[in-house]
C-alpha cells in the first residue's frame, strides 16, 4: 500500500511514491524537531547572507525572517503540526514557510543543502548544552568546596583495595572529586573549541555555485571559522563522538564517586547521610532508606558508554560523503545531552545536603593500623632506613593484631623492643590528628592544606565565572 508524496522536496526525480512504511522508517522528525530554534537560526543567517551576496533581495530577506521567526512562535506555543511525510525538522519549517510567504520561503534553500544544513544544527544545539553542561560542573563544584569547608579537619580513612591505607580529611577526598571534574570541565572546552566551525556553505558535499560569503555567515552565527573542506563538512560527526566519549569520562567519575556514596550512606559504613528528598523507601521492607540518585547514575554510566560505542561504529565504515547512517547520530547523542545534564544537576542538588558522620569516620579511621606508615616516617628520622623501618613497623603491627590493639593503642614498653629508637614523642605521631597534620604540604591532606587548596579553587572558579562573564 502506497500514499503520495506530492509535497516531497527531491520527488521531481521519482515515478513512484514512497511506500508508507519507508516513510516512516525514513524519517527524523520525531527527535530531530528539538532542533528547530537552530534550523531557524541558521537560516536567518543564511538568508541574510545571500541578500548581503545579492543573491536574495532585501525585500525576500525581510519576508524570509519574518515568515521564520512566526513559524519559531508557533513552535514555541506548541502550534505547530509536525509532518512525518516532511521527513525532518529542516522540511518541516521550510514547508510552513512557504505556505506563509509564498514564493520567497522557496528561495531559501538557495546555496545549501540539508546535508550542510543538519552538520551546522547540531553543532549550533551542542554549542549551547556544552556551556550549559560546563555550567552545572561548575555547580556541583561549588557544593563540593561548600562541604570540604565544613569538613576540612573531618577525619576519615583513607583507602586502598577498599582497605584501610592512611588516615585523610573527607575535605581532601572531596577536592579529589573537584579535580577530576576540572579536567572533564575542560575536555569539554575543548570540544566545544573544535567544533566550533561552521559546515554551512558546504551545501551537498561538494559546495556551491552561488557567490556566496561563509566568513560573513559564520560570524553570524558565532563560529570561529568556516569550515575549510566541503566533504568533511558534511560527513564528519567525531564532534559528537568527541563529546560522548568526555561525557562517558565524566559519567565514569560520576558513577566512580556514587559508589562511595553508597557504600558511605550503608549502616556497614554509615560515614554520611543523604537527604531524604535524594532516596526512596522499599515496598516491603519499612527500614529501608535506598541510595536510588547515586546507583542511578552509576547505572547511567553504561547507557552513556553504549551510545559512545553506538557512534563510534555508526561511522567505522562510512565512506565519503553524506550517507543516510548519520541520521542515527541524533537519539544516541540526544540521549546522551539529557542523561549528563540531569545527573549533573540532581548531583549538584544532592551534595548541597549530605551530612557527616564525623566520629563514624574517626572510628573507621583508627582501625586498620592507618598510621602504620607515619610510624615507619617517624623512625627514618631517628636515622633508620625505611627498608628497616618498615620491616620494624610490620612486626609492630603484627603484634597489635594478634592483641587485637591498634598500634596507638600499645604501650611504650611494648613497642621499644621493636626499636631502641622508639621514644615517648612516637604517640604524637600515632595520632590521627597528628598523622594528617603532618602531610602539610600542596596536595596533601592537612587542614591548612586543604583549606589553602579550597582558596585557590575557588579563586580559579571565580576568575572564570567573569571570564563568562
């Protein structure tokens, strides 16, 4: 069974109609509509370049941005009937202007072609959810230095191989995330920078005739520069690869820190509490309070990996020019856009509430023998060797676990035959206190350490935000 496909723009070509089902199949319109304030910004932009080129007059330029900055309205207003037979978001808005302006809608395909057309939409759409994106990192920054503030003495341990490895401040470990968010921060500056070039003019894959001026439209529309090479224009998509594959990276912290959440908010751990307003109950069980934000995300991670993967192998095989298979670009990366924004933010909303258990975390910390290492730092500056010293500390420790003690715990008399180098001064370092105090230096764990590092931080935060501004 077939329908007409009068109002298809390339039908001239064809005998046939296009069978219904490969209509539907085929067309894009039902995701590809949320670019319609970019396709219409675009084509303001090129309409007022070619009337610039005189290839439009001003009088067809003045209807063409009228009749699209209604047709824009109406789409706001939820006015708009979108047709599937149209095929996509550019057809779409194309066809309802001509419907309004009559013949001069018709001129404005003039010098382009969709191909060109789709590859400047969407970095147009991307441009804008990437400073959005930079936005809520930086907001979820800002939480985060607000809680190592109020945690920067908190003394927690600190892990390796989830075991027991050295005492930290939980404002250290907190600045450990805000560095890592720095870097994803800027991976997607710098995405944002080489995408920011401009395939429109570009046309079908090989330019076009008409005289047009592409430096001129790019400054219109905020892109550094044309694109230099018309095939690549056109057929490229590792812009949006590039950016999946920093929003997997970021994903991956995300999902990295909502392990420590969880774990953190369990009452095996029970070093934090999330806010109510960030977990849900069960059904069954009346007692339980479920990290749900947390293991989302971290369950996100892997839909946002697949969708990389999806894209990187959507384009493997593709020859030059344009091939249909892009179209399949849009839902993965759509999906992406909305997933990393509404993880950002429900993270940026959550870590603005989380509470510490501080004297959990303390406890926590004095198990373990966290402070076995200060006691060997202490001993190489009696003039031990740290191979010695270590081997010493380890006998030390050893003792303590078969009494059950840590080694704070064990009195001088028990710990000298270890060493005649051990005095009355070594349970200054065997403190917890003591032990984080004593990593004062850039990068370390030490109160004043971290305090100095939040300053700076948001220092850096500050300048950039004026920067934006």
């Amino acid at each position: 069974m077939h329908e007409t496909t009068s109002s298809k723009p390339w039908a001239g070509r064809f005998n046939a109609p296009t069978d219904a089902f490969v209509e539907a199949f085929t067309a894009s319109v039902d995701f590809d509509r949320r670019l319609y304030r970019y396709d219409i910004q675009g084509s303001i932009a090129h309409a007022t370049m070619l009337a610039r080129q005189g290839i439009l007059t001003q009088a067809e330029r003045d209807a063409i941005v009228t009749g699209l900055e209604t047709v824009r309205a109406r789409i706001d207003a939820g006015d708009f009937a979108w047709s599937i037979p149209l095929e996509d978001v550019h057809m779409n808005i194309e066809s309802a202007l001509t419907a309004d302006i009559g013949d001069a809608g018709k001129k404005l395909h003039t010098g382009r072609s969709r191909n060109d057309q789709v590859a400047t939409d969407v970095r147009l759409w991307l441009r804008d959810e990437i400073d959005t994106i930079r936005a809520e990192i930086r907001r979820l920054q800002q939480a985060l230095l607000d809680l190592a503030e109020r945690e920067a003495e908190t003394v927690l341990p600190g892990f390796t191989h989830l075991q027991v490895a050295q005492p930290i401040t939980f404002g250290h470990h907190m600045l450990a995330w805000l560095e890592m968010l720095d870097r994803d921060c800027d991976r997607f500056a710098d995405c944002r920078r080489r995408m920011n070039v401009m395939p429109l003019g570009a046309a079908a894959l090989a330019g076009t005739t008409y005289p047009i001026d592409r430096h001129y439209t790019a400054e219109l529309l905020g892109f550094d520069r044309p694109a230099e090479n018309s095939l690549d224009a056109v057929s490229d998509r590792d812009f949006a690869i590039e950016f999946t594959a920093d929003a997997a990276i970021l994903m991956m912290h995300l999902s990295r820190f909502s392990e420590e959440l969880i774990l953190w908010s369990s009452a095996q751990f029970g070093f934090v509490e999330l806010s109510d307003s960030f977990c849900t109950g069960s059904s069954i069980m009346p007692q339980k309070k479920n990290p749900d934000v947390p293991e989302l995300v971290r369950g996100k991670s892997g839909r946002i990996f697949g969708h990389l993967m999806g894209l990187l192998t959507l384009m493997k095989s593709q020859p030059l020019a344009y091939n249909k298979d892009n179209q399949e670009d849009k839902e993965p990366l759509f999906d992406t856009v909305d997933n990393l924004k509404g993880s950002l933010k429900v993270y940026a909303d959550m870590m603005a509430h989380v509470t510490c258990n501080r004297e959990r975390m303390r406890e926590a910390a004095k198990q373990g023998f966290s402070t076995a290492t200060d006691l060997a730092d202490y001993l190489v500056r009696k003039g031990i060797p740290f191979r010695d010293a270590h081997e010493i500390v380890g006998k030390a420790v050893a003792l303590g676990v078969r009494e059950g003690r840590d080694l704070a715990e064990l009195t001088l008399a028990e710990l000298q035959p270890f060493s005649g180098a051990i005095g009355e001064d070594v349970f200054e370092v065997l403190t917890l206190e003591g032990s984080v105090a004593a990593r004062d230096h850039i990068g370390g764990t030490a109160p004043a350490q971290v305090r100095v590092a939040i300053q700076r931080a948001r220092e850096r935060l500050s300048a950039e935000a004026g920067g934006d501004a």
